[in-house]
C-alpha cells in the first residue's frame, strides 16, 4: 500500500516537476513565440518596404533588360551579315564575292574554295617542273602581245602535268588548279578577280598593312578581304602591270601610268616616294558604258538638252564640255557620242584610253605615249592632233584641252570645218572662257567664236550627284567673250531650265542647214520624243542607243512612227 501511496506521490511529484517543467519549456516557447512574433513584426516592416522598393528593382531590372536587349541588338548588328553574293570568273576560275555588312559598314570579301594540303602539294610540285620546262624569255615577258602567247604556252603545260599527275581529274578541279597558278605565276593573284568584277569601278592598293579597297558601283569605297604579304608582292604585282605594257617600274623610275590591254589604267608609285608603302591604283574601265537613258533616269541631264545637243552633234557644231574634277566630263562627252552620224570618220585623241564608242561608227582611238626611261619614243597630243587632220576626219574628240599648242590646233581644226568635241577644266561658262583665253592655254578670244555650245556639268560632292549646270553659247568680239547662258541648273528644283533666249546657236543651224526656225523647233520636238520613248522603254547600254540612231539615220520615218505609236522597238 505504502509502496503504491509512494509511486502514487512519487508520480505527482513527476507530474508536478513535469508540468514545472513542461510549464517553462511552453514558457520558452511562448517567449520564442512572442520573439519570433515580434520579430516577425520587425522584420515584416523592411518586407513591407521592401514591397514597395520592388517596383523599383523591376523599374531597374527593365531598365537593364532593355540595356541587355540594346546590347543584344547591337551583337546582332556586329554579327557581320552577307546581303549579296555573286560569282566572278577570271581565267576559268570562279570565286565567290560575298558583300557583307557589319554594323552597316560594307565589305568585299573574293571566296576561293579551300584547297586541301595534298592539292597544295601536287600545286607546287607542277609549279616546279613548269619553271624548269617553260622557257619564259624577255622578250615575251615585256612584250604585251606575246604575253598572250605566254599564257596560252603556260596554260596547255601545266594542264598536260596536272592530267599526267592526277589522270581521272574533273575538268572543273583542273581548271581550278591552272587558273590559280597562272594568277599566282603570271598574274594578280587574288586581284584577278577584282578585275574581273565589273562591279567595280575603282582597285586601291596602299601598302601592305591595309587591305586592298574598292569602289563598288553599288556600295562605293569599301575595305576586301585581300591583304597583300608583303610591299615586295606589291612590287612585283606593278612589275607585272608594267610589263603587261612594255614598261617597267623601278626606283630610278618609281611612277608608272600605264593603260592596260583590257582598258583598265594602272597607275603605281613606289616607296618612298609614297611615304605609306608602295602603292597601286587601277581605275578600271566601264565595260558597260552610261548612255542617254542612264544618264536621264538618274536625273543628270534632261531630255530637252540631250535633244539640244543632238541637234548640234547632227549638224556638226562645236561643243566644249566644262567640269570639275571627276564631274563627269569624259562620261558625258562619252554619252553623246552616239548621236554622231554613222558614215563620219571620227578621230579621238586622250592620254588614256576612255571613251568608247558604238561599234557601227567609223572611229580612229589614237593614245598619247610618254617617253621611255632613256626619253625617246614620245607622242604627243600636239602631234597626233596635227596627224589626225591629215587623215581626213569629220569628226575630232580630244580627252582635254591643257595647253597653249593644242587648243589652238584644235581651234584652227574647227575654223577650218571639222567638227570638234573636247573637255576643258573649269567649273562655270565664265571660267571655262577665261581658262581657255588666259595663260597657259592662251587662245585669242576671237577664235573662241568657233564654239557653238559649252556644256558645264557639275558634281555636288555632299548628295555625290552630277548635273548640268550651264548650257551656253558663246557671244565673241575681238577681245572679249561673253558666256549666253541658254540653260541653267535651279538647286531648288534639282532641274536644269531654260534661262535666256538663244542669241546665235538657232540662226547658225538655221544658215547650216537652211531649215526654217519652225523646222527646227519640230525636229527638236521630234528627238525629245524618240529620247522619252528610249526612256520609257530603258533602251540603254552603248550597241542598243546606236541601234536606235542608226534607224534615225537610215530610215526615221520608221522610227519616227514607232514612237508615235508608242510602240515597242523589235529590232534588237
Ligand atoms: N552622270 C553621272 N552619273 C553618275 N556617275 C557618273 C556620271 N558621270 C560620271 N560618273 C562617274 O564619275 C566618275 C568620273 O567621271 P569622268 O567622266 O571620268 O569625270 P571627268 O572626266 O570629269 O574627270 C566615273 O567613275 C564615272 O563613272
Ligand atoms: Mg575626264
């Protein structure tokens, strides 16, 4: 009993020390509840806060994220993207040209396919034997015309090694692998396809430290992927266009001007006359040339003024084209020329060879020569000048007038009834009349009188456009010139209008041709008509404009009636 009163007790006791117990500890945790509550009241205040600071993190966070999108955009743009891709094909080997854009700067970039190591091999082993069995002598190395002969002599070597080598090789990989080594041993190397391009209009090479640029007729100056080894390759590479032309370039003769067989005009300098590097320069000639068409679509000249100066071309009148630099002189001159009737001999004298002319025309190019290094074996203007009118031209074109002996052939020329076209140097009517009757030119300002039209073009550099800027005829006494400006050029309008009254050009057609002044004004009509319906229906490009005015020439009545009708033409 005692036993279970004391167990009784002794389980009260537990009880009471446990519910002490068990009261502290839910004291404890009531205390740490409290806390925790507490706390939990603290710290839910910055919660609060922190609510609100929220919007702000996400203002910054968008904020960051637009940064980052920015940024992102921006990789996009200096990913380099190709926008056009064309094949060039020089020698019977084609490389691709991929233009692309990087942060909207463009570039040139010639693909070649790869070659593997064992090609490359098998490349230098021909390579090796060809020099060894193809005697290359000087004389064909300096004399342009057997250079063809040398390349053809070349060409059927290394193909004969290369099937020898690799019998059951693809005509394709075979004429991959003799174009490459022509272009490496003859030629340009990669540059052969730059002027292949006929894209281009413009190859720079300043030295060996900056990438070969080009003038792209759509993207302008831009940066190719060629860069050359060394300044010793670009020593050679004006060698190579040296000889091409029978000259050579040396440091004794550092300049070199030459005018290639395909019309392409190399000019190359060495160091250290060029302080940068040796530098080459090859203005590349227009294979297809600008005519009427071109030049009124984009906006250079009008249909009233090309109708103009056929009219003078048709009736043999004197016309001198004025510009700046580069206004688009010669371009110009060029584009006119199809208006000259088909049966006249036409002679042209320039330094290098630009115009080009349709192929129905009876045209004699003549070319300056400079003297070779020992002086000897130079032609000059003057000369071929005096030439020419013994080999009874009607028509004279003359790539410009420079200097006092010249111009006053040339004036003569025309006082004695040739009919006489050539550029001048000089930005205004007024200028072109001074330059011509002050020094260095110096032509009495009577003779000027021979001038029946002076046509100005002008080059507006900011927008890179050309227009005409004055049509003129000129008012002569004896010792003084006046320009009549017949059509001047209104920045406003961006358009050429009339401005004065005609004073001699009409009456003197009229005394030409004895055609009335109502005569004219319709057969003017009629010539802007045939140039809009050109226009419309873009006959362009040099053999299709000569074709049209050899049908005005031969039957314009024809003609005359297809474009009434608004016909198209269907003699192409
Ligand atoms: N009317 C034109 N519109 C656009 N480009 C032109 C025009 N005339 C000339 N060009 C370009 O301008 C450059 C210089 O022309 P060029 O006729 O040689 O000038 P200039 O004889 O006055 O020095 C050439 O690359 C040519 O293609
Ligand atoms: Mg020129």
């Amino acid at each position: 009993m005692a036993k279970k009163r004391k167990k009784v007790k002794k389980v009260k006791r537990e009880a009471r020390v446990k519910t002490k117990i068990q009261k502290r500890a839910e004291a404890r945790t009531n205390e740490r509840k409290r806390r925790t509550a507490k706390a939990r009241t603290i710290i839910r205040k910055p919660v609060k806060l922190r609510i609100k600071v929220k919007p702000r993190i996400k203002e910054r966070t968008e904020q960051a994220r637009k940064i980052n999108l920015g940024k992102e955009r921006g990789k996009t743009k200096t990913k380099s993207k190709i926008i056009e891709t064309y094949n060039v094909t020089a020698d019977k080997v084609t490389a691709t040209i991929n233009i692309t854009e990087t942060n909207g700067k463009h570039e040139y970039k010639v693909n070649m396919p790869e070659l593997s190591e064992i090609t490359k091999a098998l490349l230098n082993e021909i390579r090796n034997s060809i020099v060894s069995e193809v005697v290359i002598s000087s004389a064909e190395v300096l004399d342009p015309a057997a250079l063809e002969g040398l390349k053809k002599k070349f060409w059927e070597k290394a193909e004969q090694l290369i099937e020898k080598k690799v019998p059951q090789i693809k005509q394709v990989t075979k004429h991959l692998l003799v174009g490459r080594l022509m272009h490496e041993m003859l030629g340009l190397d990669k540059i052969e396809f730059l002027l292949a391009d006929v894209d281009l209009e413009e190859i720079v090479i300043t030295s060996k430290r900056e990438p070969v640029r080009v003038y792209h007729k759509k993207y302008k100056w831009v940066d190719t992927n060629i860069i050359l080894k060394s300044e010793e390759e670009i020593i050679n590479y004006s060698n190579i266009i040296a000889r091409r032309v029978g000259r050579q370039i040396t440091t004794l003769n550092p300049l070199l001007d030459a005018h290639l067989t395909t019309g392409d005009r190399a000019n190359a300098i060495l160091y250290p006359i060029s302080t940068k590097g040796n530098t080459i320069t090859i203005r590349k000639f227009r294979r297809d040339p600008w005519t009427v068409t071109d030049l009124i679509k984009n906006n250079t000249c009008s249909a009233d003024i090309f109708a103009l100066i056929w009219l003078a071309i048709e009736y043999e009148m004197n016309i001198l084209f004025s510009g700046g630099t580069a206004s688009g002189k010669t371009t110009f001159l060029n584009v006119c020329m199809p208006f000259i009737p088909t049966n006249h001999r036409i002679i042209s004298i320039e330094d290098t060879r630009e115009l080009m002319l349709p192929e129905t025309l009876y045209w004699a190019p003549l070319v300056t020569r400079q003297p070779n290094p020992e002086g000897k074996g130079e032609v000059t203007m003057l000369d071929l000048l005096v030439n020419s009118l013994r080999m009874r031209p009607d028509r004279i074109v003359v790539g410009e007038i420079r200097r006092q002996r010249e111009a006053e052939v040339l004036f003569e020329a025309m006082h004695t009834g040739h009919s006489v076209y050539a550029t001048v140097h000089a930005d205004t009517a007024a200028e072109t009349i001074s330059r011509l009757t002050h020094p260095p030119i110096s032509v009495p300002p009577n003779l000027l009188e021979a001038v029946h039209l002076n046509i100005v073009l002008y080059r507006d550099r900011r927008k890179g456009v050309r227009r005409i800027l004055q049509v003129s005829e000129f008012i002569a006494d004896e010792d003084r010139v006046t320009p009549n400006i017949i059509f001047r050029y209104k920045p406003i309008l961006d358009k050429t209008v009339e401005h004065m009254k005609s004073m001699r050009f009409y009456d003197e057609i009229g005394r030409h041709t004895g055609m009335s002044i109502n005569e004219i004004s319709k057969d003017l009509g009629e010539k802007k008509r045939i140039i809009m319906w050109m226009v419309k229906n873009d006959i362009r490009g040099i053999e299709q404009t000569s074709k049209i005015m050899n049908l005005y020439y031969s039957d314009k009545e024809k003609l005359i009636s297809v474009v009434n009708q608004n016909k198209k033409f269907s003699g192409f």
